[in-house]
C-alpha cells in the first residue's frame, strides 16, 4: 500500500455548479517554487518550512501515482511530493 502525501494540489474543481480553477494559482506557484528551489532547499531545516515552502501538486500527478502505485507492487510507503512527481512520470504514456 501507498500514502500520499501532497500537500496543496491544483487542478479544476467543481462547487454548486461553478468551476473553480486552482491551477491558475497552483501551476505558477510550483513553477516559482521550482525556480528558486536552490534558494529555498536551505531554509528546509527550519520548523515549519514544509508546510510553507512545499510546491504544489497537479492532480493529475496525484492520480497517476495512484495509478502507478495500484498496478506496480515496487511503490509502497508514504510517498513524498518529489516521489508522487516521479510516479507520475512513470505512468505517463
């Protein structure tokens, strides 16, 4: 078995009919994050910092991992965002 554990994930979402689209916020914050990971990778021993600086996940990413971690018995464990990224790869066709 799998845990995921993505933190913010963007996508479309749809409340009461209207359609919310969280990757108009989500995909640029991750491509910035992305940017000035390099920047960012020494504040990751401060407390906290996960939770503030962890770029957020497509759910398309999200649901290929899944996918990859149902039908591959290699994935098992709790499952990181740079590890859900990489299971997306993996699935990808």
């Amino acid at each position: 078995g799998i845990v995921l554990r993505p933190g913010f994930i963007y996508g479309k979402r749809k409340v009461d009919g209207f359609e919310i689209p969280l990757d108009l916020v989500g995909e640029p914050v991750e491509r910035i994050l992305k940017a000035v990971e390099n920047f960012t990778k020494p504040l990751s021993s401060l407390p906290a910092s996960d939770l503030l600086l962890a770029p957020p996940v497509s759910v398309d990413d999200v649901a290929s991992a899944v996918i990859n971690g149902i039908a591959d018995d290699d994935f098992f464990g709790v499952f990181t965002i740079d590890q859900i990224k990489e299971a997306a790869k993996n699935v990808r066709v």
